[in-house]
C-alpha cells in the first residue's frame, strides 16, 4: 500500500477457497481504485492464490477457523483506514464504486449497509428473504469486529457508531448450479449444527421436520417467494433442506457425546 496515512485510503478484505471461477471479477471490480486488497485463502488447489496476486492482492495462506475468524484475521491484516469487505462471488459496479468513494471522502457516517441484488443459479431474486438485503461492508477499522460465528458470520459495530445506507447495489452471484446448492446446504448445515451444539442447541427429528417446514413456509409464502416464480420455490425448498439436514446433524453430534460421556463399561467378576 503506497500510502497509509491516507484518510481516505481503502483496504478491501476478501477470504478464498477454490474461488478460481469467481475471485477473478470480484478483484477487478476494485483493482486500481482501492488501496490495498487482502487476501487469506484457506487451502485453494485451483489457482485462486495466483489469480490474487496476479491482480495485486496480498494474500495469506492460512488453516481455516470458521468464516467469522478468518474475516477477522483479514480484517487484522489490513492497513486501512478504511474497510470493503466482499465475498468472492460479489462485485462493485461502477456506480456503486462512485458511491463509496463519495461516502469515504465526506466521511458523514464511519458504518455504512449496502443493498445487495443476488442472482440464484442464474435468476436474480427480488424476494424471498433476500430482497431487500442490506449488508454492512464499509466501515471505519476501528468501527467494527467480525463475530467469531463458524458460519453466517456478521460485522458487529462498536456502540455509538450509527449505520448510514448507500444506494447502489452489490451485485451477488451467489450460486452458479444446483451442484453447488448442494454443496453448500451440505457444508452449511454441518458448520451450524457444530455452532449449535456449542452453544447448547438441540436437534432430533421431529425439530428437523418443523424447523424445516417452517424454514419453507417463511421462504416461499410471509418472504413472497411465490413472487420469484418457479426458482423462488426451488429456493424455498433448498432452504427447507439445510434446515432439515442442520437438526439431523445436530441429533447425531449429541448422540456421539452421549456415547463418548458414557461409554460401555465391562463388569468382571471374581
């Protein structure tokens, strides 16, 4: 970073792993109006970490704690002041760049929501429960911390700082196929069934069932997913699945403890 007592200078903080197909756009969405572009890849074997540094990002390689800490570990890592955090499926459009660039030089607030337009598997969702979707991305590095969430981590503003919104949207790719809606209800669903046992969460299948049902009846009829056509019911559907498959998991990681607590003793007699 050429020049870090700039008060108007912005790091953006992106966390990879096999991102090859998406990190590419994302990183030219920023390349040559930010300051800095950080990095942490938790073991990518498809090229992400070239594409990153081919693009001028700093990039760290790093084991993986969960989504709430490894943002944080970017966050750490970058020079600031001022904080982009994006994912790899996301990008700024020009009005938007516009925007923050505008946002940081008046400095009229230090917290800042952005609304996101998100596309899934192809068909961009005006409903659903993602639209309106604000998400907080740009902040003052000393405004806020990521929670240590293993999954749907979130920013967590220092009291007294209030949240001002921009207007142009981030624009979010945020499944490609159904390949990967898979995947992710799969890993998904196993990182909140392990934060939900911390936390002391109950599963089972009946709490699988209702949470499920109820998860597709939010989904599809009080969120309006009726409205996004026949991929609102899809969505519907595969939101009902993770939620499904979150309380199995967490079913069987309190079975495994109860046998690791109380394991089968043998009795010998004399």
């Amino acid at each position: 970073m050429s020049d870090t007592v700039n008060p108007n200078a912005i790091s953006v903080i992106v966390i990879t792993k096999n991102e090859a197909h998406d990190i590419r756009e994302c990183l030219e969405s920023v390349r040559g109006w930010v300051n800095q572009i950080i990095v942490f890849d938790s073991g990518s074997t498809d090229g992400t970490q070239d594409i990153c540094r081919e693009l001028g990002a700093e990039v760290s390689e790093t084991d993986w704690p969960g989504f709430g800490q490894q943002k944080q570990r970017a966050l750490d890592a970058a020079a600031g002041p001022w904080i982009l955090s994006l994912d790899a499926d996301e990008r700024i459009s020009t009005d938007l760049r516009d925007e923050i660039l505008a946002a940081v030089a008046q400095a009229s607030a230090k917290l800042f929501q952005i609304p996101r337009e998100s596309s899934y598997c192809g068909t961009w969702i005006h409903h659903s429960g993602w639209s309106p979707d604000h998400v907080l991305r740009l902040f003052h590095q000393d405004t806020a911390r990521f929670s240590r969430d293993l999954v749907h981590e979130r920013l967590i503003p220092v009291e007294g700082h209030a949240i001002a919104t921009l207007s142009n949207k981030l624009i979010h790719y945020s499944f490609r196929d159904f390949s990967e809606v898979l995947s992710k209800i799969n890993s998904y669903s196993t990182y909140g069934a392990t934060q939900g046992a911390a936390r002391g969460k109950k599963g089972g299948l009946r709490k699988a069932l209702l949470h499920g049902l109820w998860s597709f009846i939010r989904t599809y009829f009080i969120q309006r997913g009726y409205l996004d056509g026949k991929m609102g019911l899809v969505l519907a559907i595969s939101n009902a699945e993770g939620t499904y498959y979150r309380y199995l998991k967490l079913m069987l990681i309190e079975q495994q403890q109860a046998q690791t607590v109380s394991p089968v003793t043998e009795h010998t007699h004399g």
